[in-house]
C-alpha cells in the first residue's frame, strides 16, 4: 500500500471529518518519550503533550505493555459484570490520591459531568437543598469540556454560539478573586464551587498562593463542596502530583500552598492514562460518593479492564520515574531561561507558568495571527507548540524530558523569536 504524503492526508481529514478542530499542520506517526516523528520522517520535540495527557512521554514501554498485555486477555465487560482488574484499580487509585471512593469514566468532560451529578445529588439528599434548586459556583474563562451542560457555563464564543439552550444552576465569578467567591457563597442554595487550580486553556493562569486554601476554607465555612478539575494539571504536571497538592505523595511540600487543599470532589483524566487509553476518574469520600445508588449514573466503557491495568501502570511511572519532583525543577529553568528571552525580545512580553505547564504571552493583539505564525516557525524549527486565546503559547513538554533536551528547546524558541524581531 503506497504511504500518503502530510498533505494527502490533511486533504483526507478536510474532506471527510468535521472541521472541528483547527490542527497545526503536522501529521504525526510516531511518539517516543518526548519526541515525534511525522510521515514524511521529521523528528520534533513535542511542547504539547496532548494537552498535558502525555505526561509519562509518548509510547511508555510500562504503559504499552500494560495495555497490550489485558487486551489480549479481556478488554471490556461492561459494569454488568464484575472484572478481575477494576477492584484492584479502585483499591489501588484511592489510596494513591487518599480518597474512599473512585467512580470511574473515561474522558475528562465525563468525568465533569460526573462531578456536577455528583454535587447536585449530594445537595438534595444530605445538604437538603429542595430539588432542582441547586446551584455551583464557576469561574470565567474556565474550560471543563465541550458537553451541553459545560458550555451552558463557558464565556467562549466558540464553545456556546447556536449551542444553546443553555443548562440553568450556575454562578459565574471571576477566577482568583477570593471576594467574589465569598459573595457568591452567600447566596441560596449554594451546593458547590468547581475550579482548575491553574486555568490552562485560558493561557496558564497561575493564581494567587493562598486562592485555593481561602476557597477551600470558605466552602468548608458555608457547608459547599469544593470540586477541583484537575483534568489537565493533576498527574505531576506542575509540580506536585496534584496543583491543589492534596494529599501530595510526592515527598515535597507544596511549593504553592501554605496548606494542603484537600477537594471534596477531585476530577482527573488525560494522563490518568499516560495518554494510552481514555481513562477519567472522580473520587471522593463515602459521605458525597454514597449518594449514587445502582443505575443512577454509569458507562459502557467506564472502569474497564484495560483502563484499569493502563491507569496503575501510569500512575507506577509517575512515582518510579519522580515525574512530579522533574517538572518542578525543569520548571523553575524553564521559565529562568525564557525570562532571559523576554527581555532580550520586544515581542514577548511575559512567561508564568508552573512546573511544565507554561506559557508566553506574545506582544501583539489576541487578534493578530503572531502567535500561530511563531508556532508553525517553531515547527519548522522542531518544536511542536500550539496557541491559546490569540497571542499565548502554551509550553507543556512530557515530564520525561531531561535538561539537555529542555536547554535544547530554548535555544529554538530562541532562534526562531529573533526571526520576528527584524
């Protein structure tokens, strides 16, 4: 069979799938650790990470052979049935992030769905909100999923225009802003406060030191649940195993936090997985997780074999290889390296980030194409980036990346920003 060029292929996804997505134009065949390789050869780092799934680098041997080895064994009996590999994952994944109870999914919208059901369900039958009353507090510019109910919360144009009607029963705030969470908090039939701990597709939005454990204290106060989305910043990718760093077993103190913030209910995905296999998971005490009773909520797919053995094997990495402790330090010289680039350049104007999941802002309206045009200079250069929101470049390499290989990726963003300053 004769192989397709990057453009026949490109071609084939423009005529035959939904426009839906708007991808670098790159066509990928192969992944290991932290590299790619496209059809025609080329070798790039990946700075993407598939949004932070592949945590674990791409094609993780542990992970693989995980997989391969319960497919060729069993791979799916629906929650009909119990399965020899589900009990143990549960046993092993609630002890891992410390909570009683994990119901498993498999993709992180699911998985915030789950979440919200979760809450709202909880407020009725222990809080004693009057059914359909219930409320959960949101930030702007969050993004949790795609899915009717997400986007019924979303200030995306993108995400909500000709989507609605919209889902009723949410409060949005602004992120960060400790006040107005506390008024929000102080309305009726408050059942819970959802966040991500650092708002990744708004641009890498680090907030405050002490935001997290004043919003967990307060919710704890008014008797509202905290529900932190951790889909794409959990799983070691800033720093600690979790950015909230709840029950951190990462042998570090949270470099964020005074305190630990515990999340009443914790979300995950993305590299649950280590971006083998669509795995998601929402875990919390029996007091909130009791509350969903035999067919009340469930998957096809939720908490299979496969899924099981793939999210241990991820998660062993994570520990074995000190995933969490390499990207606080590759992190910190990160961001000490660009800062040097920030003010050798006018046309960047910052970095922030946390661990590896980093960002820079480029100097020129959210408008302007810059951004894209520096992202596809950086692929001509082998690096693969993406932007977000217009004029922001998101840095998130897979935590297996050693300093030599990072050093190597700023001397390209080096390279390729000095050609957009003549």
């Amino acid at each position: 069979m004769e192989k397709l060029s990057s453009e026949a292929l490109m071609e084939m996804e423009d005529k035959h799938g939904a426009h839906n997505y708007h991808p670098l134009p790159v066509v990928l065949e192969k992944g290991e650790g932290v590299y790619v390789w496209d059809v025609e050869g080329k070798k790039y780092y990946d700075f993407l990470s598939a949004y932070s799934a592949v945590n674990q680098g791409h094609c993780h041997p542990k992970i693989v052979g995980a997989m391969n080895a319960q497919a060729s064994t069993l791979t799916l009996t629906s929650r009909a049935f119990y399965n020899d590999a589900l009990g143990p994952y549960e046993k092993f994944v609630t002890n891992y992030f410390g909570f009683d109870k994990v119901l498993p999914m498999n993709t992180g919208a699911e998985a915030v769905e789950t979440a919200i059901k979760l809450c709202r369900k909880w407020a009725y039958e222990v809080k004693g909100i009057e059914e359909n009353e219930a409320k959960i507090i949101v930030c702007e510019n969050n993004f949790h999923g795609r899915t009717t109910t997400i986007i019924s919360f979303s200030n995306d144009p993108d995400a909500r225009k000709n989507f609605g009607p919209y889902t009723a029963g949410f409060i949005k705030i602004p992120y960060d802003d400790i006040d107005a969470l506390e008024k929000a908090l102080n309305e009726e039939n408050i059942a819970g406060f959802m966040a991500e701990p650092i708002q990744g597709e708004a641009g890498v939005y680090v907030p405050a030191d002490d935001y997290l454990a004043k919003a967990k204290a307060l919710c704890e106060k008014k008797g509202v649940l905290f529900i932190a989305d951790e889909v794409q910043t959990g799983i070691a990718r800033t720093g600690s195993l979790l950015a909230v760093c709840g029950n951190c077993t990462c042998g570090n103190k949270c470099e964020r936090q005074s305190t630990f913030v515990t999340p009443d209910i914790l979300i995950l995905g993305k590299a649950l997985s280590g971006g083998a296999y669509p795995v998601s998971a929402v875990l919390a005490n029996n007091e909130i997780m009791n509350v969903i009773k035999p067919g009340q909520h469930g998957s096809t797919f939720g908490g299979n074999p496969v899924a099981a053995k793939v999210a241990i094997a991820a998660l062993e990495v994570v520990t074995e290889e000190k995933l969490a402790e390499k990207a606080r330090e590759l992190g910190d010289l990160f961001r000490a390296e660009v800062q040097k680039l920030v003010e050798k350049y006018k046309i960047l104007k910052l970095v922030r980030g946390k661990g590896l999941l980093n960002a820079v802002v480029i100097n020129d309206s959210e408008d302007s194409s810059t951004a894209w045009d520096i992202c596809m200079k950086l692929r001509d250069n082998g690096m693969l980036a993406k932007p977000t929101h217009g004029n922001i470049i998101r840095f998130a390499p897979p935590l297996v990346m050693n300093e030599e290989q990072l050093l190597d990726c700023v001397s390209i963003i080096d390279k390729t920003v000095a050609e957009f300053e003549k």
